[in-house]
C-alpha cells in the first residue's frame, strides 16, 4: 500500500465540526498533525485560511476546506473498510 500524504488539520481547541474529521482519521489509520488553535491565533491566521473559516485540511501543500468535502477525502483515502 502506498504511504499517506503529509496530513495537517487545523480547527479550535474543542470538538465542533472537526471532531468527525478527526475521528474519521483515526478510525481509517490515516496518520495527521491535529493543529488546534486558540480564539486569538485565529484571528491572527483568519485571513490565511480559504474562505476565512475553518476546519482546513492540508494535504502534501494543497488546501481542502468545509467539513463534508473534508470527510470525502478522508474516505477515499482511508483504510475502511478493510479488505476480506
């Protein structure tokens, strides 16, 4: 099987809309960076972000952004369901 990108998800520090992201990470083996951020960081990032809103996921340098396109790629790319 080939390796996993680099994988970093960016969202506040409390559960929200990224904790399905962050579970359906774990649960399909995919290793990530969880970067959370505090109210004052991401004023300071906001601008950065597309759309200026988060969660994001950043995979091998390109940018996803809202919770359900997010989920999508994590299913494509993850080991679930596991082969017979």
């Amino acid at each position: 099987m080939a390796a996993f990108p680099s994988i970093k998800l960016t969202y506040f520090n409390f559960r929200g809309r990224a904790e399905h992201v962050r579970l359906a990470l774990y649960i399909g083996g995919i290793p990530f960076e969880d970067k959370r951020l505090s109210r004052e960081e991401f004023g300071a990032l906001k601008s950065s972000f597309p759309l200026g809103q988060v969660p994001v996921l950043e995979v091998d340098g390109q940018v996803l952004t809202q919770t359900d396109a997010i989920l999508r790629y994590v299913r494509r790319t993850s080991r679930w369901p596991l082969p017979n």
